[in-house]
C-alpha cells in the first residue's frame, strides 16, 4: 500500500492514530500535520500522516513536549532530510568519472544531476579553424 495514498477519513484516522478527531482537526490548523482534502473540502489522512500524527502525540503526551516545540522538532526533522538528500546528491557527485556539469538545449551549463549509470558517455570532436597558407595570400 502506498504509504502517501489520502484513503482515510477524519474519522478512521483518528481511530486508527488512537486520537479524537477533534485532536487531528486542531493538528492541520496548527499546521502539524497537513492532510489532504477530498472534494467537498474533507481532510484526507494517508498512512504517512497517521505515523506522524502518532509521533506528534508521543512527543507531546510521552516527553512533555508542548505543541510549538512538536511543531519545531518536525520543522527541523524535515530540514535534515533534506540535507542528508543534498549531502548524498554531493556525494554522487564526486564519484570518480562522473560528470558534474553538462550543457542543456540550449548552451547553459547546469549540474548534472543523473546518476552514474546513466551518465551519458560523449565523444570529443576536436575543430580547427584553418588559416590561409603563404601561397594563398595576396600581394
């Protein structure tokens, strides 16, 4: 089952998270937890959102955590994923014979960001411009 998939209700999911559902409605307008929403505007709670509507209540209830430092902690949480992404982008990067920049369409230089495998490998094509020999100039 994908785990990002918003298939329960407000309902289920505060069943399933062990939550009243006034709980999770408190949560998305303090912006702890964001479900989705269906057409008629009704929250949308994946299985993701459960997981982390269970670490909001473990941090609040378990660690005395209040609600503004929860919210940091996941703010924070989420900028070191992103980093350990960049670092591991970076890392690919260095790999030896692999390419770092290369040109798009239309001539700019942009990082490249393929993996190795399926790094593209290219042909240098060496061009002189020819210059008019000393029998071919005029006097």
């Amino acid at each position: 089952m994908d785990e990002d998939a918003r298939l329960f209700v407000i309902s289920v999911a505060a069943e399933l998270a062990g939550m009243h559902p006034q709980t999770l409605r408190q949560y998305d307008r303090l912006g702890l937890v964001s479900p989705g929403r269906a057409r008629g505007r009704g929250r949308r709670y994946s299985l993701r959102d459960i997981a982390l509507l269970r670490e909001v209540q473990r941090l609040s209830q378990d660690e005395g955590v209040n609600l503004a430092g929860v919210k940091r902690i996941l703010e924070l949480e989420e900028e070191l994923t992103m980093a350990r992404r960049q670092v591991e982008f970076l890392r690919d990067m260095l790999d030896p014979g692999r390419r770092v920049f290369t040109a798009d369409p239309t001539g700019t230089v942009v990082a490249d960001r393929r993996r190795p495998a399926e790094t593209v490998r290219t042909t240098t094509v060496r061009m002189r411009r020819l210059l008019p020999g000393p029998s071919s100039r005029q006097s």
